[in-house]
C-alpha cells in the first residue's frame, strides 16, 4: 500500500499564498463595491479618476497586511478577517479555498458579495 506523504511548503511560498487569497478573497471584493457605492451615491469626482483604480489595488494589500499581522495575536477582533486555513502549509491553494467556503463566516460573506453586487446592478440598469 502506497503513502502519500503531504509535502509542506517553504515559509514565504505559504505566506504568501495566505496573503494572496486573504486580499483576493475578503479584501477585494469589499473595497470594489464600496467603490461602485460612491459611484452609483453620484459621486462624480471618481468619473475617468486613475485615484480610484489605484484605491481598489493597494486598499485590500493594506487591509490583508493589517489581517494576517494582527489576525494571529489578537483572533477575537480579526475572526472575519483572519483565516488561519490560508496559512495551513499543508494544504494546497484550492484546498484553502475549499476549506474556508465551508466555514458558516465564509458562506455569509460570499452571499452579502453576491446580494450586494446584484442590487447594485439592478440600480445601474435602472439609472440607465
């Protein structure tokens, strides 16, 4: 009978992958949509502005610096920002995806995304 034996991955490799998924996953999607908010409020100073393109690319890389930083010692304030499954060496990149969809915390913040995004596109096709 064959073993296969779970190969850790070096230190910074899984750093950086917990880094990666914590700013794709939880810091991205909120800094974009509250972008769109003030966008669709009729905040016509973001109209052609690079400001807020560059806003939504270095806002979620300090939120998840901030996260995984102050996540692991104080887990009582970073419990929805901090997923200790990104950081699990043992694990690949899509089972550290699979694993955190399956938390209850990961479930209710995709569905707050997905029902956020959907209102908002009902109000930008109405606004026309």
């Amino acid at each position: 009978m064959a073993v296969t034996a779970t190969a850790r991955k070096s230190r910074l490799r899984n750093a950086l992958e917990g880094f990666a998924l914590t700013a794709i996953l939880q810091s991205f999607p909120t800094f974009a949509a509250a972008a769109l908010l003030l966008k669709l409020c009729g905040n016509h100073d973001l109209v052609g502005d690079p400001g807020i393109a560059i806003f939504v690319a270095f806002a979620p890389l300090v939120h998840a610096t901030i996260a995984v930083t102050l996540g692991p010692s104080v887990p009582a304030l970073f419990k929805t920002l901090y997923e200790p499954a990104f950081f699990d060496g043992t694990l690949s990149l899509s089972d550290k995806i699979a694993e955190w969809r399956t938390h209850p915390i990961a479930s209710l913040q995709l569905v707050a995304i997905v029902l956020l995004l959907s209102v908002m596109a009902v109000v930008t096709a109405s606004v026309g």
